[in-house]
C-alpha cells in the first residue's frame, strides 16, 4: 500500500476523526428527525382540522333535525292530521262527564 493511504486510513481510524464523523451522523439523523417530526405534526394538524370541522357539520344537522322533529310533532300539525285522517272530533260539552 501506498504511504499516503496508509496515512489516511491511520488518521480516518484516529480517535479524533471517529468522533467528528459520528457527531456528523448523529446531527444528520437529528435533523432528519426533526423534519419528519413537522411533517407529521402538520398532516396531524390537517387532521385535526378535518375533524373539527366535521363535527361542526354533524353539529349543524343535528339541530337542523331537531327542528325539524319539533315541526313533525307540533300540536296544530297532529290535531289536523287526527281530524282528516281519522275523523276525529273535539268531543261537545254534552258529551262530556265530570269527575269529582
């Protein structure tokens, strides 16, 4: 082997080189980590997003049918229906007993 490689390999194998090179791994996996770290941050963000605003849309419609249930079940709504559907008829006061 050439006396320049052996120098190299000498130095690349010396305590000093190791610890450079290792912490310039451990701050490339550092900011890797920290970019994949936003990524996921930001599309858990979008997510939560999205869920809240769904929520706000089922929360809408809930009450929309709730209205619409209160509609349904009005007192003039059924006294109609009971007097065109089924004939029935507020009974005449004559017809009416009294219990004391």
């Amino acid at each position: 082997m050439p006396v320049i490689v052996q120098q190299l390999v000498r130095w690349f194998l010396s305590p000093r080189p190791m610890v450079g090179s290792l912490l310039c791994s451990m701050l490339v996996l550092s900011s890797l980590g920290v970019a994949y770290s936003s990524h996921q941050t930001r599309n858990m963000y979008r997510d939560l997003q999205q869920l809240e605003k769904d929520h706000d849309d089922l929360e809408h419609k809930y009450e929309k049918l709730l209205l619409e249930q209160s509609a349904w079940a009005d007192y003039t709504r059924l006294n109609e229906l009971a007097q065109e559907m089924l004939q029935m008829t507020a009974p005449e006061t004559s017809e009416m007993v009294v219990l004391r």
